[in-house]
C-alpha cells in the first residue's frame, strides 16, 4: 500500500489534493489533506464538511416533465419502446451543471425512429449536459417526441411536492436529488508532535460530474464559512446597537432593499475599523446577487467572487473583460448603486 506523504506545519492549516481521477463522466473522485489539527478537531470539521457536501452543495436537475399528446403518467406512447414512466425515470437522472437562478425551461423536439438520448435536449445557454449519451427513450416508429422540461438548481432534495403526482396541466413532478456530491468519507490519523498529539484529515469526494471534488469541497467550505461568520461579529454588532448603530450582516443568501440602508449607516460609521469592512466585503458573493448568469459567468472567468473583489475595479477594468459587453457594465453599475449605493470609478487612480 503506497501511503501519502504530507508535509505538516506546526502553525498554519495547508491542504492539499493528493489524489484526483475521473472514472467516467458521471463519477469523479478527489482525495484530500487537511493538516494540522489539535486532538479531537478533525472529527469535528471533517463531520461538517461531509454535512455541507452532501447537503449544501447545489446541483442542477429536471424537476417537471410535459409531454405534448400524453397527459398521463402510466400510459404507453404508440411507436415508443418506454413507458411514460420509465422516460420521466431516465430524465430524472440526467445530469446538469448550471449557474442558473430560479427555473429555466428546456425542449425535447425528436422525430423516430432512433434513440433518443441527452444530446436531443434544447437547453438554455447557460446550462449544460455532463453526459450527452445518457439515455431517454427509443421511437420505434416514424412519430414526433416533444416533451418540455422544467431545470432548477438547488441543493439536497426537492421537498415541496403536491399531493398527487401529476399537476392538472399534465405535468409530471420529479422528486429532484440536487446533490452533486454522491458519496463522502473521511478518515483521521493521529501523530506525535513533541509533547503534542496533533491530527491528520484525510477527506473522500466522489461527485456526478456536474462539479469536481475540488469544486464542491470549495462551495460546501464557503457555504459553512457564510453560516459560520454572524457568530463571530456577534459581540461586535452588539456594541454597535448600544450605541445605536447598525452593522451589515455578513452572510448574505439574498439582496434585500434593506440593505443599501444598512450598508449606507456602516459606510457613515467612522468609528469602525476600515478591516471590518474589507471582511464584510469578502463575505458578499456575487453569485448570490441578482445579475445575470452570463455576467456572473464573465465575472467569475476573471477571478471576481466576492463584492471586494469587484470593488477593486474600475469601469475600464470591466470593460477589458473577455465578453464583457457595455450593457454589462451598467448592469453592474446599477446593482451597486441600488443595493449599496457605491459608484465604480471609471478609471482606476493609483
């Protein structure tokens, strides 16, 4: 057995990848190395890491099935092999990856006979397949197949479901898995240093495709640190409504109106240190705003998360983006100056 090696330090916390392959395109897998921690403490983020993964993390999924002519789940399609049934179980398990907000509509539109797989799926442009030869269905006869679907992103399972399967429009509810991450482990070994029992974490992500291990242990360690971070400014914020102030609250899972008041009080708070904010800054992410997918996306290409990072830059820096339009800066322009009331600079002063 090869066993890997890890280089510990004794002061800060370094991961590592130390082992990454790709079965196939629907199974990914990722090894990794947490180090050091106190006796005790790996357990203790390894079990919350494998919560976040599992149930944190978003995936993409159909969750609604329309066929056009066949209104009822159980009958059998003439001049199709499967049964309504057995399409909306082969479409339950297509697998997506996406930065979608909200619900997005997809077409199926194929003439028999053939094979109809994943590829015959007319998807929005921000919305792709991870396995084109996943398979739907098989026409036997020389008909039209058109089904609509409806996409979402989310995270564990789709919970809200009517009573009976089938919506009166002819609509066929899936009970969506959103996680993308399909299987975690971790494992812990202890060493010796000095006096000291110090602790290695040794974490399994196996995923579908639609993320890498890396990219989903990414996503579920920000989800815990946006949870995570109201508990350590508590006693700060306390202090600041004695004194009848108000500070930003630094997890934000959507934008409010209410905000631009309260980032308006915090920016006229000159008691606060300038740190603060620099860390409120780094805990708004922007693909937790309203903007388009195809802004977040030419965003996110240049290494832009968070609203610190965007602030960084000026209008000349975003028009200097690959694809970025002028359309797009305003977009941006607009967003900042309706939720935070800040302006970029057209050119940046050094």
């Amino acid at each position: 057995m090869i066993r890997d090696k890890v280089t510990v330090s004794t002061q800060t916390l370094q991961w590592e990848c130390v082992e990454s392959r790709i079965d196939s395109k629907l199974l990914h897998y990722g090894r990794f190395v947490l180090a050091p921690f106190m006796k005790d403490q790996a357990d203790t983020i390894g079990i919350a890491l494998r919560k976040a993964l599992l149930e944190e993390v978003e995936g993409t999924r159909i969750t609604c099935v329309k066929f056009k002519n066949f209104p009822y789940e159980g009958y059998d399609i003439p001049g199709v092999q499967e049964s309504v049934h057995d399409i909306v179980t082969n479409l339950k398990g297509i697998v997506l990856r996406s930065n979608l907000y909200g619900t997005a509509r997809a077409f199926i539109c194929v003439k028999g006979p053939g094979c109809v797989t994943a590829q015959d799926i007319i998807l929005p442009p921000y919305v792709e397949i991870v396995d084109n030869t996943q398979h739907i269905a098989t026409l036997t006869e020389p008909i039209d197949l058109r089904i609509r679907l409806e996409i979402e992103r989310s995270s564990g399972y789709l919970r809200t479901m009517p009573s009976t399967r089938t919506r009166k429009n002819g609509c066929f509810l899936i009970y969506a898995l959103f996680m993308p991450v399909t299987y975690t482990n971790h494992s812990i070994q202890s060493y010796k240093n000095g006096n000291k029992t110090q602790e290695i974490l040794f974490l399994e992500i196996w995923t579908n495709g639609s993320l890498t291990p890396k990219e989903a242990l990414h996503e579920a360690s920000r989800k815990l640190i946006d949870l995570l971070i109201p508990f350590l400014h508590k006693e700060e914020e306390n202090l600041a409504l004695e004194d009848n102030q108000h500070t930003v609250p630094l997890s934000p899972f959507t934008f409010h109106d209410k905000w631009a008041d309260k980032w308006d009080k915090l920016r006229k708070n000159k008691k606060l240190r300038k740190n603060k904010q620099k860390i409120a800054l780094k805990s708004i992410f922007i693909d937790q705003s309203e903007i388009s997918p195809r802004v977040y996306n030419c965003l996110k290409k240049s290494n832009i998360y968070t609203l610190f990072d965007l602030l960084n830059k000026s209008q000349e820096d975003l028009m200097k983006i690959e694809n970025f339009r002028r359309e797009d800066t305003r977009e941006i322009l607009g967003f900042l100056e309706q939720y935070f009331a800040i302006f970029l600079p057209k050119k940046k002063f050094y």
